[in-house]
C-alpha cells in the first residue's frame, strides 16, 4: 500500500509540545509500525462493523478493545479526545487507564494472550497523520504496560475505514454511516464499559 502523508489536525498550529512529542520519537510512522510485527486480523471488517455498533463513533472519538485469541471481543471503552497537541506519552495514558478500567492486566503472563486494537474516528482522508503516529506510539507503549499483545490501529473516516500498515480498508462502515446490526449467528458480547472523569481526556458513555 502506498500511504501518503497529510497535516494533523491537532498539528495546523506548531507549537513546542509538537516538536517535543516527534523529538522524543513518540510518533510511529507505517513502516516503523509495519516492521513491529503487529498481528493481523482475520476479519478486519468484522471487528470494525462491531465497535462501530456498539459505540457509534464521532470524529475525535477514540476506541479502545480487547480481543482474546479467537477475535472475539472482552471489553471495550470510548471516550472523546480533547483539542490539544497530539502526544504520544498522553494517548498512552489515557489508553492505558481505560484498559485498566474494563480489562485486569495480563502482566502475570509470560506471553500476552489478548490483544488490544484501537479505532479512532477522525476528520480528513485515510492518509496517515503524526497525530494517528502519536496514536500508534501511544497503543504499543500501553499494550506493553497492560501485559498485551499490541494489535492494529484502525481509522474511520468519511472514505470509511483502514488499518494502517497492512494496506486493507472498505467503505463501509464510515462515519456517516448506520450501524449494523449484530450478527444474528451469535449473541452480542456484555456492554463494553466507559471510563470515568479522572482522565484529561473527556469521556463519554456509548454503548446504548
């Protein structure tokens, strides 16, 4: 897949904290994420058409999900980014603390068994951004603190959806998109839980 390279929005206006989060290399770019032998996913689409049911994203929203070694989902959390510089550091530890919130940890483990997948919905086209870089920085660094396997990042745009650095992608779901329903082969999982205010990141609750 050929990627090309786009302004993020939290990045129109330079600031320090930006040259400080890319100095500090708490961006990852495609290939750099390309090369960290992230698992595939079976059945992107499916896993998308889920999370994006349950928790009917909005741009700026963020979610965070955690798979056991068949794809099926144990929990999930959303929650709204806030208008701020993208900061990988700071998407660590808004994504590490929704882990905590819906998921024990798995540190006891000599291998991760569970893997943890993140779709963020944004504004603009399928091309990566620093902030989605500041995003996958922010997903292996939690992954390796919650004791799990660090899965894809996942975007959802008007264009529809895209796991970057694998190249696979559809239009639907998107964001202007209905939700569809569950498959009617299996029972949808429990309700996934949100996160509390302690978090500078804003929360909101969204399975309904």
């Amino acid at each position: 897949m050929t990627f090309g390279f786009a302004p993020s929005p939290a990045a129109s206006t330079s600031t320090s904290s930006d040259l400080s989060a890319t100095t500090l290399g708490r961006v990852l770019e495609p290939a750099e994420w390309a090369a960290a032998g992230i698992p595939l996913l079976r059945n992107p689409r499916e896993v998308v058409s889920g999370l994006h049911s349950r928790h009917r994203p909005e741009p700026a929203t963020a979610i965070v999900a955690v798979l056991d070694p068949d794809e099926r989902l144990r929990a999930s959390a959303s929650f709204t980014r806030r208008t701020s510089p993208a900061d990988g550091w700071m998407f660590r530890n808004v994504l590490l603390d929704q882990l905590r919130r819906v998921i024990p940890h798995d540190l006891r483990r000599r291998t991760p068994v569970r893997t943890a997948v993140l779709l963020y919905c944004r504004e603009g086209d399928a091309r990566w951004t620093e902030e989605d870089g500041a995003w996958m920085w922010g997903l292996r660094d939690a992954c390796t603190l919650h004791g799990l396997r660090c899965g894809a990042y996942i975007t959802l745009t008007r264009d529809g959806w895209q796991v970057l650095g694998e190249g696979r992608g559809g239009r639907r779901p998107n964001v202007d998109s209905a939700p569809e329903p569950f498959a009617t082969s299996e029972s949808p999982p429990p309700l996934p839980r949100t996160g509390g205010a302690a978090s500078d990141l804003l929360r909101r609750a969204a399975a309904r």
